[in-house]
C-alpha cells in the first residue's frame, strides 16, 4: 500500500466501507431538544456479547475504522470492555460523547487507549444557551471540566455544534472556547426528525437567511 488513497481504492475494490458507525446504546444522559433519539433509555438494545460479535463480523470484512455512539455512549455500563475489545482487533476508534461524564479518572482511561478521535457537543457559549438545549443543568459546566481534563490527550478532540437558530449568534464565542481548549470545531447547519418520525427537532433549525450569512464574508475565519 502506497498511500491512504491506495488503501481506500482497495477497500472500494473489495466493497468494504471504511468506517462503521455503531449506536452501542439508546441510553443518554442528557435531553437535548433537537436530538434524533426519541427514546433516551436502554430499552430493546443489542447485548454486549452480541457487540463483540459486531466487531469480529466488521473485523472480519476489513473495515479499519469505527465509531462508537449512542445515545451517550459512555453511559453503556460496558463502555471500557467495548473499547478494549475493539483495541484487541486494531480498529481506529472515534468516540462521539455528550463529555459530561467525563471526569479526570475516566480522562485518564481514555488516554491510555490507542483512540483516533473523541468527539463532543456544545450548543452555546454559555450555560443559559447550551443547558437550554440539554434540558440538563449544569451540563456546560460539566463539558467544559471535561474539556480541560482532556488537554494535553495523546488522541484530538473536536467539538462539533449542531446550530440551531438559540445559538446561531455564538459561533464565535464557542469557538473561542474550542482553540482555548486546544481543540478544533465544526458546525451543522442541518437538523433531521427523530428517528421514529417526529419532527419537533426541525422546529429549531436556522433559516434560509442565516444559511446566506453563514456563507458569506461575514463568518470567515469559523
């Protein structure tokens, strides 16, 4: 293999994906508005044996990459021996966390695994916008400890922003807690239904007329 490039064509030829995403629990923490969950609770969920089979299937097949989501992933009372298990098989693993049960014991389990990226949320730059979101207090202050538990984490952490139109004028400012935590951001302008049909989440999605400013000169530099 010659190049990442190489490796993806490969994988094309064979017809493996390169990434899996596997939603280990419906269970979460949080009750975030715009949230594509409409259950929240590990009700009707895959076992943790019949999740090891998963891996060894994905193993298997050549699929290098995974993700690890929920619900709150790291609300899965199994959330360490999965990780383990997918590290015995040399996945690259990404983690999408909510971060808020994150504190500096378990930040410091996660360094010790070969993970490729963790992943969480913000959806304000304060704690009035981002637990407004949460239905959760004292959840942005729990994300931001969370945060500064894991400066200086052998693995990147990207902070990722669903934009809704309660926190479309604090892009900036959430930014500027990503690059002072050391970490990289990315916003969706997106919203979607949930899953069994409810489309409440897209009453908050941003308009057509932040869209063109969100594209315009006017947030360069985000």
């Amino acid at each position: 293999i010659r190049s990442f490039a190489d490796f993806n064509a490969r994988l094309r030829k064979k017809g493996v994906p390169d990434t899996a995403l596997i939603e280990i629990t419906y269970l979460c923490n949080l009750r975030c508005q715009f949230c594509f969950n409409p259950t929240h609770e590990a009700i009707g969920e895959m076992s943790t044996k019949n999740l090891i089979f998963i891996l060894d299937e994905l193993y298997r097949a050549g699929v290098p990459n995974l993700v690890l989501t929920g619900g709150e992933s790291m609300a899965h009372r199994d959330f360490f021996t999965i990780l383990e298990e997918c590290h015995k098989r040399q996945f690259a693993v990404e983690v999408f966390t909510n971060a808020t049960l994150i504190d500096k014991v378990t930040a410091d389990r996660l360094k010790e695994y070969p993970i490729s990226q963790v992943s969480t949320s913000i959806h304000g730059d304060n704690a009035a916008t981002h637990d407004a979101e949460t239905c959760v207090p004292g959840s942005f202050d729990k994300l931001l400890k969370a945060l500064e538990y894991m400066q200086g984490s052998p693995f990147p952490v990207e902070i990722k922003c669903s934009v809704t139109k309660q926190c479309q004028e604090q892009l900036r400012g959430m930014k500027a807690i990503a690059d002072r935590c050391g970490c990289s951001i990315k916003y969706c302008l997106d919203g979607y239904p949930r899953d069994n049909g409810d489309a409440r989440p897209l009453e908050s999605q941003v308009d057509e007329e932040f869209i063109r400013r969100y594209n315009s000169e006017e947030f360069d530099g985000i």
